[in-house]
C-alpha cells in the first residue's frame, strides 16, 4: 500500500494480501502440471482436462493456421481491387 503525507514525501508498506499467501501456497506444492476444464459445445465430448503446456499448443497452432487463413484472403482481395 502507498501513502502519500502532506509533505509530498511516499512510502511502501508490504502487506500480506490473499494473493502473496496463494502465490506462497502454489509454490510449496508438488511440481504436477497444471490442468485446466474448458468447455467445448459442440463436442462428442463437451469437458475437456489437459494440462495448460499442452493446452498452449493447441492455441497457438490454431493461431498460426488461422493467420495463414487471413493471409490468403488478403492476397485474394488485393488481387481483386487490383483488377
């Protein structure tokens, strides 16, 4: 927390918060991955658990294949504002 006195002078006071006691909780568990639930509608199977490493994956190469999507269909629609 900062405070401010009348005469323009700061200081910092640490305070123990939730957030330093689970990050301090976190850090004395076991090193096991990290899973996450995600949701997916449409699904045969609509809960899924992955740890969050492979979950990352998944992300980014989607990312990736829909940035060559978008690529292509810029290329596309220069070509056609050219003709």
């Amino acid at each position: 927390m900062r405070v401010i006195n009348m005469n323009k002078t700061a200081t910092t006071e640490e305070t123990a918060t939730s957030v330093d006691a689970y990050l301090g909780a976190l850090s004395s568990e076991t090193l096991e991955p990290m899973t996450h639930k995600s949701y997916h509608e449409m699904a045969d199977v609509p809960v899924v658990e992955a740890d969050a490493l492979a979950q990352l994956h998944t992300n980014l190469s989607l990312l990736q294949d829909l940035q060559g999507r978008l690529a292509f269909v810029m290329r596309e629609v220069r070509y056609q504002l050219k003709a």
